[in-house]
C-alpha cells in the first residue's frame, strides 16, 4: 500500500514517496560520490566485434573500445576530433557524439573542454560510481539508462509530501513511478527506483515518456519550450518497502540511498522533482573539497 487516499474528485492525496525516510545517524560518514567498491579486478576490454543489430552509434563504439585496448590510442593520449572520426567511421557528429558518450559512460575516456577527449583508460570499470556534478553528468545518466514506467496518476500534496517536494500543500502533480535501468548490460550502472512529480502544467509530457530517450526534463523543455536553469541535489537514508525492495533485488526493510534532485525552470520555478533510490549495502558516498 502507497498510503494516498483518494478524495471525491478521484485525485489521489498523496504521503511521502514509498522509501521511508530513516534516521541521518545511518548515513555513510562521506559525501557524494556514489560507488560499488569493486570485488574483482578490472576485466581487460576484448576486441569489439561490428553487428548489424547493434544501433550504429554502439558499432563505433565498439571500434573504438578495440582501438584503445590493442593501443592504437594509448592511455593519455587524445582521441581524434569529431570530425576526423566522422570522415573516419563515414558517419554523423550525431553518431560519434553518442559512442564517445558510451566510452565515457565505461570509464575509458574523459572529455577536457579546451583539450578535447583524453583516453583515460583501456580496461572497464567493475565498480560503479556515480558522480553528479554537472548537467552533463545528469544527461549522460539519462542517456544510458531507460525508463520503465510502473504505473502514473495525478496527486495533491498532502503535509507529508508538500514537505519533501518543498511545495505549496494542496498543489497538483502528476506522480510517475517506475524503475531506470541500463540500456544493456555493458553499461556499469545500478537499476533505480524512480519516483517523479511533475506539475500539473507539464504533465503532458506522459504522452512521450515511453519512448524518449534521456533525461525527463529533456522531455520538459523540447515540448514546452521550457529552460531548466537549476537542479538542487540532496542524498538522504532511507528504509526501503517491500515493493522497492524487490525492484532493487535487496530486502525488505532495509537500509537505502535516496537522491532527490528539484529541477527549476525559468523564474526559479520547480517544474519537476525526482527520486531515485538505491540499495545501499554496496555503496558509499564521498565529496572532495578544494581550497577556494
């Protein structure tokens, strides 16, 4: 049971999010990065294979993963440009973006704005570790990972919720509840449980959720001609219920991580909060501070 109760208008009246909040005293004793320490050593990458069932954007990834691991291109060396690989592999800047989106995504590569694309290394990663610092990092995320939708229906914030959305109670939302999993199994990134509120006045977007591809607020601002100018980020402890549990293949009742991000719009107006939780048994956090 999600605790809403339905009014007589039918619209539900919505409590908190399904994790339990728990006590901050559970909390890792690190900020920020989130990752899976690695039981194994790094596996050597093997020499890409073309298939034609493949999106063409992966064929050149795969190319490119077995030029780096047979050395071609060398740990710290820079990748050619967009537009020598576009002549190179005879596709678009589109395509090229994406597979070199793809290597970022597993760790072999990192792009440095005035430098261009440094290849960072030639083995995948075995641990997970998601660092959200940037836009771009969101987007990626978004990119890699699909949205199953479980089910959506419009709600009102309750107390409880108006709380955690950090919203005017008796505002209207529309609820999606789902699962974010990667695109494929070559991707080193956890599955989620995702709960999303979106207001009222953008809950079109419903329509296309299905088959957009990245992140939801992409979706916000192709159709409503929107701007997301600002994302606020917190990390808290939570107890996960049954049902997240069971999505995240951890047990009931225990111990999770929720990220919560606020998407703000132009006039520094919410249009969209999000949660994504995660088991937290293999997972910590971490922030590094630099001197100002």
């Amino acid at each position: 049971m999600d605790g809403r109760r339905e009014d007589a208008a039918g619209v539900k009246r919505s409590a908190l999010p399904l994790s339990k909040e728990k006590d901050n005293s559970e909390m890792p004793q690190n900020l920020s990065d989130l990752h899976v320490d690695a039981a194994q050593a790094p596996e050597v990458l093997p020499a890409a294979t073309p298939e034609k069932s493949i999106p063409r954007y992966r064929d050149v990834a795969n190319q490119l993963i077995e030029r780096i691991s047979s050395g071609v291109y060398p740990v710290g060396s820079l990748l050619p440009t967009e537009t020598d690989l576009t002549q190179l592999f005879r596709v678009s800047r589109h395509t090229i973006r994406e597979a070199v989106r793809h290597l970022q995504t597993m760790g072999l590569v990192v792009r440095r704005q005035g430098h261009g694309t440094i290849v960072k290394s030639n083995q995948s990663q075995r641990q997970f570790k998601l660092a959200i610092r940037t836009f771009s990092d969101i987007e990626n995320h978004g990119y890699f990972t699909h949205l199953v939708v479980l089910r959506s229906e419009f709600v009102i914030a309750d107390s409880a919720l108006a709380r955690e959305l950090q919203c005017a109670p008796d505002q209207r939302f529309l609820h999606v509840v789902a699962r974010r999993v990667p695109i494929d199994d070559t991707i080193p990134l956890p599955v989620a449980w995702n709960e999303t509120y979106i207001v009222e006045a953008y809950a079109d977007v419903r329509n296309e959720m299905g088959s957009h591809k990245g992140p939801i607020y992409g979706l916000i601002e192709r159709i409503f001609n929107e701007k997301i100018s600002a994302i606020e980020q917190d990390v808290s402890a939570v107890e996960l219920d049954a049902e997240v549990a069971k999505v995240l293949s951890a047990r009931a009742r225990s111990p999770g991580l929720r990220m919560r991000r606020i998407y703000f719009g132009r006039g520094n107006k919410p249009v969209m909060i999000g949660f994504n939780t995660y088991p937290s048994d293999p997972f910590s956090l971490n922030m590094r501070l630099e001197h100002d």
